[in-house]
C-alpha cells in the first residue's frame, strides 16, 4: 500500500482488526451447538454472547479470516457425554484437542471425517471406546494423531498408511488387538513417532519397518512375536526404542544398535545371541535394559558400559562378566 493515506492505512487497519476479532457465523454456531451438546460446562464459561467467539476460551481463530482453527479442551473431570457431533462443522480447523476429560465417553463420531484441513488431532485420556475410526484415512492433511489413554478397542485401520503426511501416532494405553499394518508411516518424512504401547497387539513386527527413518518406537507391553531387527541399524536415526514385555524371539549377536540411540530397553522377551560389543560405543545411551531373555556370552566392557548395572542384564541364560559374575575361564586344552 505504498503511497496511501494515513487515513487509508488506519482503516486498512481498523478492518484487519475487526476480522480478527470475530469469527464466521457458521463456526459461531457450530461452537454453540457444542456448549448445549455437552450441558453448556462451566468450561465454556467464557462462551457469552456478548464477545466475540474469537475471544472465547479454548478457541483459537486465523488472525486474517477470522475462521476458527483451534479447539483446544484441557482438564476438566467434570464435563461429560459424547463427543459432539458439530466439531465436524468447524470446516476451518486444523487442530483439535480434548485432553484428559475423563467422563467424555462413546464413540469418535464420523461427524470429525469433514474436517479436511485438520492437521493435529489428539483425543486422549478419555472414556472414549469404539474403533480406531477408519475415516481418519480421509484426512489428509493430518500429522500427528494421538488417541492415547482411551478404551478404543478392534484393529488399527491399514489405510492410516495412505496419510502421507502422518508422522506421528500415539495409541498407547488402548485395548487394541490384531497385528500392527505394514505400511504404517511408510511415507512419512524421516523422524516418525510411533507409539503403540499397553495394548493387545499380537503377530510380528512388521518387516516394512525397516525402510522407515523412526525416531522414536515404542511397542512395549503388547503379545508380539518373533523378529524385531527391522527396526535397527546403524544408519538409523532412532533415539527411543521400547520393544520390552512381548514374546520377541531373535538373535541379537549381529544386530547393529543405531548410532544416535539414547534409550533401549528390550526386556522380558525371548531374544537369544549375544550383546553385541557395539554398544559400547553408543555415547547417548543412557538407559539399557535387556533383562528377563535368553541372552549367552560376556558383557561388553568399556565405553559407555559403566553407566549399566545388573539390573540391566538380570534373568538371562548365561551372560557373564562385569557387572555380573566373572565369565568362567575354560581349561587348557579345551575342545568345544
């Protein structure tokens, strides 16, 4: 605007001020329509008519179109019943959360298959039950979904793979079942997170895995079985990996841990071989755990290997050295 009027420019201003202080009839009504669905909470105390819907709690709107864009509900026990069904007429949003709203219960309403734009969703620490709901594969422009600490229960839907733009996943503390789809976050960009923990989670790990750059794995408390190895690699720019509490059953002796690690903890499975002596060389580990398996052979020395107690290796079939009891010394003249 080069060359206007200050008077231009004020009411350039004015005008600017005005939309970002207002938002769109259809998301005023659609905000109303949730405070009577949920009993009109003293949560949304702030919902008057008498201001702007912009300027109410929990709600978060574009500065220049004035649309809502966030829904953001945090702690409150004692608001209850079902998720609404008109969130799904805030077209405009692109994040939506309720958190640890523990009497919210139901089903995730396919309603929430509108909103196209919606890039975070996170529903956690509720009573909510029912499926993983398979619509969520329809929304595309989604990167991180958390429905964590919930009662959802069923398989998780293989077309979640086809969210290319999907990072992260959080369905921790479910009681979910079935086996985990190959191509979860097969297209996401590098540094997945995928957290799948506290479930019922049974069959293998899939080998698919192994071409995705995660950055965070945790897969702990589950019934899964057999090979884990697609999810190491030197290369790999893994920092957290918990595979602990399955029926995991591999040979660890060749794997090669990732470089970058910080955490491992492989604990209560059934995993065989030996550690191999490249962990010691993992200077960011700081938590390792291979306890309650099958593992033989000496402990790796040096390096970071110090920072490891006994605790670290208890209940395996026959790993020795420090800090456990010294390895045996085998007679002159042994033969195998």
């Amino acid at each position: 605007m080069a060359g206007a009027s200050p008077i231009l420019l004020l009411s350039f201003l004015l005008v600017s001020m005005a939309v970002a202080d207002q938002c769109h009839d259809d998301d005023h009504a659609a905000l109303v329509a949730i405070d009577i669905a949920m009993g009109s909470p003293y949560h949304f105390a702030s919902w008057t008519p008498d201001s702007a819907c912009c300027d109410w709690d929990d709600v978060d709107c574009d500065a220049d179109t004035g649309r809502v864009v966030g829904l953001r509900v945090y702690q409150d026990s004692n608001m209850s019943g079902a998720i609404p069904d008109a969130i799904g007429n805030l077209t405009f949003l692109e994040t939506l959360t309720l958190h640890h709203l523990p009497a919210i219960s139901g089903v995730i309403p396919d309603s929430l298959a509108t909103l196209s734009n919606l890039s975070e969703l996170t529903i956690s620490y509720t009573g909510v039950s029912g499926p993983v709901p398979s619509f969520l594969s329809a929304l595309t422009a989604l990167t991180l979904l958390d429905l964590s600490y919930n009662s959802l229960t069923g398989a998780i839907p293989p077309s979640l793979a086809n969210l290319i733009s999907l990072s992260s996943i959080n369905l921790r503390r479910n009681s979910l079942s079935g086996t985990i789809p190959s191509l979860l976050l097969s297209k996401s960009p590098d540094g997945a997170y995928l957290q799948l923990s506290h479930n019922n989670l049974s069959g293998a790990i899939p080998t698919e895995f192994a071409a995705v750059n995660f950055s965070y794995v945790d897969l702990s408390r589950n019934a899964l079985s057999g090979d884990a190895t697609s999810l190491f690699g030197a290369e790999k720019v893994i920092q957290h990996l918990d595979v602990s509490r399955n029926a995991l059953n591999f040979d660890l002796s060749g794997v090669e841990f990732p470089e970058q690690l910080t955490y491992a903890d492989l604990s209560h499975n059934a995993i065989r071989g030996s550690i191999p002596a490249q962990v010691a060389t993992l200077a960011g580990l700081q938590q390792f755990n291979v306890s309650f398996n099958r593992l033989c052979g000496a402990v790796p020395t040096g390096g970071n290997m110090s920072r490891f107690d006994r605790y670290s290796y208890l209940h395996n079939k026959c790993l020795c050295g420090t800090p456990l009891t010294a390895c045996r010394q085998r007679p002159v003249g042994y033969l195998h």
